[in-house]
C-alpha cells in the first residue's frame, strides 16, 4: 500500500507514540544516588551479623556441643571467625540474616592473641572432644585490606567531593556569569553582554516605528560617540546618561537594542536585576567591574534594563531597610556615574516604568542628563506601528492601518504587536488563506475583553438582566455629549465579565469635569437600566461602582472639582508618602470627601434614570434587539437615537449657546 499524501508530518506513528520515552538525565538524581548509598551504607550489616564471642562460650557452647561448622582464622588480622552449622543457628537468637538474604557466616569473631596461642588451644580441644576432632580449621592471610580500606574511606570521600563538585559549579554558573567565566571566585565580576561590530544585531532606527522624539535624543547620543568634533568643538561635553521612562510595551528596549543596532561603539546591556545577588558586596563590585570594562573599551555605551530595581530610592524601602546590599549597589553606582573618577566617553543608557521610586540622586543632572519620556503611541504613532507589523502578514484588501489604528487607542507598540499576531492565529484556527479585517476586531476584543465563553451555563432571567444592564450602558453613553461614543455591546460572556461594552475614546491631553461627570453616567447607566426595568439591583455592577468610585475620589481629592473642598489636591506625585501611616488631611476633611463622593455618584446615577426614562421606548427596543442578537453595533444604535452629534458640532452649538 502507498502512503496517503495527506499524511500529517507532525503525526506520529501509533507505535511511536507507544514507546515510552526515557527520563532526560538530571545532575540532581547524582545527588540522590549518593544519598541513597550513604543511607544504605549505615543501615545494611554487610558483615552478615557478626557477633563478638570470648573464649568460655566459644568452647563450652559452641565447640563442645558440636555446633561449629569450621573456624578461620586470619594470621596477619589476628582475628578467627567462626561459622555456625545451619541446622544450629536457631539454637542463637541473637544471630540475624543480612540485608542480603543470606546467612551462610561467619557468625561469630574471636580476637586472637596469638596465632600459636589459639592454634595450641585448637589442638587441645581436639583431643578433649572427639566430635571436635574432624572440624575444618583454617589458618589464612587477608589480602582484601586494601579493598576495604578503598571502600569504607576512599569511596565516601570520593562520594563528597563529587557533591562538592557539583554544588560549586552549579553555584559558579549561577553567579560567576557570563563573564565570569565559570569559577565561584568570579561571583563579583559584571554579568553583562557585549556587543561590538562584529556582533549580529539586526535591530536599527528603521525597525522602531513611532517615538520620533526620543528617537531624536538617542539619535543624538550616536552621532556624539560617531562624530565627537562637531560637538566638541563648540564647547560641549557628551552627556552622562540618558532615562527612558514610560509604560510597559512603548518600546524602551527596543530603542536601546536600536541604539546597539546603528552605534559603531561597543554596547554593553546588563538587566538591573543583574547586580543584586545573594553574597554580599558582589552587587557593587559588578558595578566597579563593569565600569572598568567600559572603560576599557571607550567610547561605548552601557544599557541597564529595569533600573528601578537597584535605584529605589534609599530610605524608601518598604522592607524597612531590610535590601542593605541593594542601597550598597545604588551608592556604587552613584560613584561611578560621576564620583571623583572621569568615565570620558562612557555613556549610560537606562529604562524603567517606574521612574517615580528612583533615588533623586540618581535622577540629578551630571547623571542621567537627559529624561526620555517614551509615551503611548498616538494615532499617527500607532498607524506607523501598525505598518512594521503588518508588512510580514498575509492581509486581505480591506485591511486599512488607518482604521486599525483607530480601534486600538490607548495600546502599546507590544500590544499593537500583540493584536497583529492574534489576528493571524484566528485567522489560521479558521482555516482562511488570508487574513481579514474581522480577524483584527476579533484579536481586540480578545485582548481587551478576554476570550468568548458561549458554553457558560446562564439562565434566561440572568441573560435578560445582562441585556438590559448593557443595552442601559450603550444608551446613556450615546445619548450623552461628552460621553465616548460605543463601538460595539456584547451580552456573550468573555473573561469574567457576563456582557461588555467597548467604547473609542477620543485622545484628549485633558479632560473637564463635564466630561469626567458624563463618563460616570454612562458606566452607572448599567445598574440604572436595572433597577428602572425589574425595580431591583444585582451584583453585576460591581466593577462599574468600583470605577466610578475611584474616579469620584479623584475628582474630590486630586483634581479639585468640589465646591466644600476647593482647588486642593493631596494627591503626591514624588511617591514620597506612598508607605506613610498618615493622611494628608484631617479627619474633618475625610469626613467632607466622603460625602462629596457620594453626593457625586448619587447625582451621576439620577441623572442617568433620568435619560433612560425620557427614551424609554428606545431603550427597551434596544434591549430586546441585543436580547435577539447578543452582538450590536454603533450602527444600530444610530438607527434607534439616530446620529450622534460629533465634537466638532457639539463645539459649535456650545458657541451658538453662548452667543445667544
């Protein structure tokens, strides 16, 4: 028979997949291998159970009743051992079978003074007992000491310097690094990668998309070490270091692996988390060792990933100054970025997302000269994003980046990546030769709202809850002018939400406090849909209450939007009271925040009764729609309200209000 060309090549054979794989060797089983030996080695009688014996038993016991079998006697050990017929053993209970099984002897030891002594008192014996007299008795050299000697003190040592062997290697891999080299006396020298010339980093400028102001610093700090005479020849000195600061996913890697890509200097990338190390003292002493190589090899640049975990700020500690080897590693490296010594030519490159624990120390000028604030991506930054990413995917034609870019404000470039690679996999899980706009929409809804869950068991009163508490979000939202307007409102399950609602913000660089008051509305429009429909609450508004909550509270507190309060804010940007036991505030004022809180949400939650009463008619219609179809769209809803006026119209009528 022929093969099938449809054959899976990743299928296996059944017989195949019927042989059982063996183990991958692990260097821990040595570990227990010896143990085991060790354990065995107190608890096993190889001897067989051998039993001192002095000479009165050994002859009115043992001999004159005839129970030896033969007697050896061990000339250079001085030792004779006797051997017991087996039919007599049960007449000496104190004899044991070995571990082994077997009980064949000897059983007893006799210490021998001297081998003529106890030969003369043999032959005497022979005569007194005649049964005595046919007894095998030999007399022999032992030439097994060295063998014993091999193994009762050379093989447990040799069993413990294995041990040690293994430990310290391992112990030296782990903190001997890279450039260690292996030995556990490299424990303090500098873990970080180098790259130069010769290195393969396919990561330019080009590759990073967006971010055309930081890529501008870093761009700068390049040509500095490229071409030093167009700056120095004005005056100016090469920075110290440069920040980069902002969200997870914007890229701050990325632009230093850029930096690696186009500088023609050696890059030195280390992780923060690199220095800090169980022994003390090695986290400043990679820091001394790593200067020194930079030193050697300058001009070039040293790259510290995730700086904040060797730069909190000393004192802050929430362990109350229990990480000393940390703050220790900190003030080496203060010293070494601009202590008494010069690093001409050394520049230092550092990222973090959270800048706001650095030590200020490590922040000031002379230091880290320049802070780059590497942000979110706007819609211009995250169509170009879009386009590094698309351009290796298979798309179909109505893949727009523009629209796209759209419908992913507030990603990173990790997240837009993210989206992209998504799409692919629903794409391919449908069998699709290209992948589709759909497929995109899917992937955010994916990221944002989890994955579908249309097996979860609800029941038909749950699911009619669910439609109404939705659809009472997608009315007031759309209903309100500074609302975001809706994208699209779903009753099927995703993640632990039961229904959810996704919204386009507009990018905005402030936001009012009208539109901070539309925007609680609209999420308590969801618990309001509720108790106008059925006259009771659920517990599905839970997280709505916790948002508006919070934003409630910042209103009062940060921002300054309370008439009893003022324009006070005891929000503390410098994190310096971030583990303070203390309020910023009296108790008075906590007792006048909570109330305007709630005179704030209640007002919120009326006023979207209020909306939902006055279209009434068109809520429930869209209620029943989202009921039928479980998925609706703006395009629904501007078929029920109609079309909702855009900002640039909303600006105009609050002109036309004003003039009149």
């Amino acid at each position: 028979m022929t093969e099938p060309k449809n054959k899976n090549p990743f299928q296996k054979d059944n017989q195949s997949n019927n042989k059982i794989k063996p183990p991958k060797f692990n260097s821990y089983w040595i570990f227990g291998i010896v143990a085991v030996i060790l354990i065995s080695t107190q608890l096993v009688d190889f001897g067989g159970g051998i039993e001192q014996v002095g000479w009165f038993r050994l002859k009115n016991q043992m001999i004159k009743e005839g129970h030896v079998e033969k007697i050896k006697v061990v000339k250079n050990n001085q030792k004779a051992f006797i051997y017991i017929k087996e039919q007599s053993l049960s007449n000496f209970p104190e004899l044991k079978k070995n571990s082994f099984g077997s009980n064949n002897g000897p059983h007893f030891e006799y210490e021998v003074a001297t081998v003529e002594n106890f030969e003369n008192k043999i032959n005497a014996l022979r005569t007194e007992y005649p049964d005595f007299e046919n007894t095998e008795v030999r007399y022999v050299n032992d030439n097994k000491a060295l063998e014993r000697f091999l193994f009762n003190w050379l093989l447990p040592i040799g069993f413990i310097l294995l041990i040690w062997y293994f430990v310290f290697r391992r112990m030296s891999k782990g903190a001997g690094g890279g450039a260690g080299g292996g030995n556990i006396f490299n424990v303090g020298k500098s873990r970080a990668k180098v790259f130069d010339k010769e290195s393969n980093i396919n990561v330019n400028f080009k590759d990073v998309a967006g971010l055309a102001e930081a890529k501008q610093e870093v761009e700068e700090i390049v040509q500095f070490l490229k071409h030093p005479d167009n700056y120095t020849k004005l005056g100016g000195k090469i920075p110290k270091g440069a920040l980069l600061v902002g969200p997870p996913g914007t890229g701050k890697t990325l632009l230093a692996k850029a930096v690696a890509g186009e500088a023609n200097v050696p890059f030195f990338s280390m992780s923060g988390s690199d220095f800090v190390e169980m022994f003390v003292g090695v986290g400043a002493s990679r820091v001394r060792d790593l200067f020194k190589q930079a030193k050697e090899k300058s001009p070039c640049i040293v790259f510290i990933d995730e700086i904040d975990a060797i730069g909190r700020a000393r004192g802050k500690n929430p362990n109350m100054g229990s990480n000393d080897e940390r703050e220790n590693t900190l003030n080496q490296l203060l010293t070494e970025m601009d202590g008494f010594e010069t690093n001409s030519g050394v520049i230092i490159l550092a990222a973090t997302n959270r800048a706001d624990i650095l030590d200020r120390a490590l922040m000031r000028a002379g230091r880290f000269d320049r802070q780059i604030h590497v942000d979110l991506p706007d819609l211009n930054e995250r169509k170009e994003i879009f386009d590094v990413h698309l351009a290796p995917l298979k798309k179909a034609d109505d893949v727009q980046r523009d629209f796209l870019a759209k419908q992913t404000p507030g990603f990173s470039g990790a997240d837009i990546a993210n989206v992209c690679n998504e799409a692919a996999l629903i794409a391919a899980r449908h069998k699709k030769e290209e992948i589709e706009k759909q497929d995109f929409l899917d992937a955010v809804d994916r990221i944002i709202g989890g994955l579908e869950k249309k097996n979860k068991i609800i029941s038909t009163q749950e699911k009619k809850t669910i439609a109404y508490h939705e659809a009472g979000h997608a009315t007031v939202s759309w209903l309100l002018e500074n609302a975001h307007p809706l994208v699209k409102v779903t009753i099927v399950p995703r993640g632990k939400a039961l229904g959810a609602a996704w919204y386009l913000p507009e990018e905005r660089s402030i936001t009012t406090k009208e539109q901070m008051l539309d925007e609680m509305c609209a999420t308590l429009g969801g618990r309001a849909a509720e108790q106008l429909e059925f006259g009771k609450i659920s517990t599905g508004a839970q997280n709505d209450l916790e948002k508006v909550t919070k934003q409630a509270i910042a209103m009062v507190s940060i921002f300054g939007m309370s008439e009893k309060i003022g324009h006070l804010s005891y929000y503390d940007s410098s994190g310096q009271s971030d583990y303070g036991f203390s309020k910023p505030y009296s108790e008075k004022t906590a007792e006048v925040i909570d109330q305007e809180v709630k005179e704030i949400v209640e007002e919120s939650y009326k006023k979207a009764i209020k909306v939902l009463e006055d279209n009434r008619e068109g809520f429930t219609k869209l209620s029943q729609k989202l009921l039928e179809k479980e998925v609706i769209f703006s395009e629904d809803l501007e078929e029920i309200f109609g079309k909702r006026k855009s900002l640039n119209e909303q600006a105009e009528q609050l002109d036309e209000n004003k003039e009149d």
